[in-house]
C-alpha cells in the first residue's frame, strides 16, 4: 500500500504526498496553489492538495491530482487525471479556478437581482467533467468502506444545481426546500437531471431549460440490496429508499473499486 507523507507548504495550504511524487512535482504544485489562492475573490481560509501515482491505472490517468478549497466558508473542490503529476496539477488548478469565477459571480449576482427571480441561475457549462476512471476491483473483493451522512440541507434547485457544479460531485443528495422531500441532481451524459424519492417532481423545475425530470420513483432497498443492483447496472451510483427509515441514499462507486455511502444523519 502506498505511504501518504504529508508536506506543509505556505500556512494553511498542505499538500499529501504519495510515493514516485518528486520534488519537482512538489514545488510546481506548491507555485500553483500558491498563484490560485492570490486569486481569490475572497481570502482561503485552508487548501489541501492530494498528489498520488496509481500504476494500476491507465497509462493516461495514473497521476491523479485531488484538491479542496475553503474559500470564506465556501467549500470548493475539484480532482483530475493525466499522465503526470505536473499535467495533474494544472488541470487541478484550472477547474479549481473555474468553479472560485462561479462562486464570486453567484455572489454579484444575488447582490444586483431581487430576492426572488423566475431565471433559474444555474449554468450547465461546466458538465459534465471529465474524471478518473474506476479501478476494476473484482466483485468479491468490493466492500463499503466509507459511509458520510448529512444533515438535512434544505435546499433549492438553483442551491442544489450550483453546489453539484462547485463541488465538483456526480450526484449531490439534498431534501427540497420548497416540499421537504429528499432529492438528488446528477450528472447524465446530456447534461444534469433532477430525481426525487417518490418520483414527483419538485417545484420550479421548468425554469432549468436543460434540466430532465427523472419521473421513477426509488425503490426500499438494504444497503447489500442495492451494491448488488449497482453492480448489475453497471452505472456509477444509485439513488434508493433505505430500508426501514424510507428516507433517500445514494451507494456510489468509488474509484478504488469499493462502495460509499451518502445518507440522511438520523
């Protein structure tokens, strides 16, 4: 297994280390989040930069660059494949500095439009993202190793649209605002889509010229129920009812192989 070492550069920004990473690697890396942070419209609290090489992958993705951003309280993230740490790097960079232009344009915006607007806000420029592929890790060896919940977040479908882009996510689970239901937006391979646990669509939908209205509703599933489904799809993630409390989970595929779980915080 690979040993992460962790390398402090300037005060709150860390880079993590895998194995082969050089130190060339490491200070580019180091020039370049440095240079991203002065950019920012707002001061960064803390940038954490994940550098690692994975020779079980294709020549082309084995250097694999992931980063987050806390920029005043507003998490950014974003992660990238090449086939070197440098070219990691700079795609890293580039969709970190894309998605800090989003979050200072939402913030100009909101300040010159009333309140309330019947435009939806968000923008589908930035889907989908190209990303590492999965590592085919053989069924039997497949488990869940990461289970993250959620407090309720109440969100609207402007908040939960922009949060899957700034964030950086395929799918991101949230509970509609305006009718309390759990929900999820994702990524299609036309654009983004929105679905919910019952299958009803959420209010103001039709304000998002490319948003689709996923129309099924969820399926009660346990959460061995639903690997195994995932599994048979072959897609990158499903959106059921977790047996028992009825409430939406999303079970993904991680790029190691394995499963996460995204849940409602009980």
């Amino acid at each position: 297994m690979t040993q992460m070492t962790e390398t402090p550069s300037t005060p709150d920004i860390a880079l993590k280390l895998g194995d082969g990473v050089g130190a060339a690697d490491r200070t580019h890396a180091e020039e370049v989040i440095d240079s991203l942070v002065a950019k920012a419209s707002r001061p960064v609290i803390f940038a954490r930069v994940k550098l690692h090489i994975d020779e079980a992958r294709p020549r082309d993705e084995q250097a694999l660059a992931q980063g987050t951003l806390d920029m005043s309280g507003t998490l950014i993230r974003a992660e990238s494949a090449a086939p070197t740490i440098s070219e990691a790097v700079d795609v890293l960079a580039t969709r970190l500095e894309r998605r800090m232009r989003r979050i200072t344009e939402q913030r100009e915006d909101e300040s010159q439009r009333p309140p309330s607007t019947p435009e939806g806000q968000w923008r589908s420029g930035d889907l989908p993202s190209a990303r590492p592929t999965y590592f085919a890790r053989p069924k039997e060896e497949r488990n869940i190793v990461r289970r993250k919940a959620f407090s309720p977040s109440f969100s609207s479908i402007d908040e939960a649209l922009f949060d899957l882009e700034v964030l950086d996510h395929r799918f991101f689970l949230f509970t509609d605002a305006g009718t309390g239901e759990d929900a999820i937006v994702f990524e299609t391979e036309d654009g983004v889509a929105v679905r919910t646990v019952t299958g009803v669509a959420p209010p103001h939908t039709h304000d998002h010229a490319e948003l689709a209205v996923d129309l099924r509703p969820t399926q009660e599933l346990a959460d061995v129920e639903a690997a195994n489904r995932l599994d048979v799809s072959g897609a990158p993630f499903i959106f059921f009812r977790q047996a028992g409390s009825g409430r939406g989970a999303v079970l993904y595929r991680r790029y190691d192989g394995h499963y996460g779980i995204i849940e409602p915080a009980s």
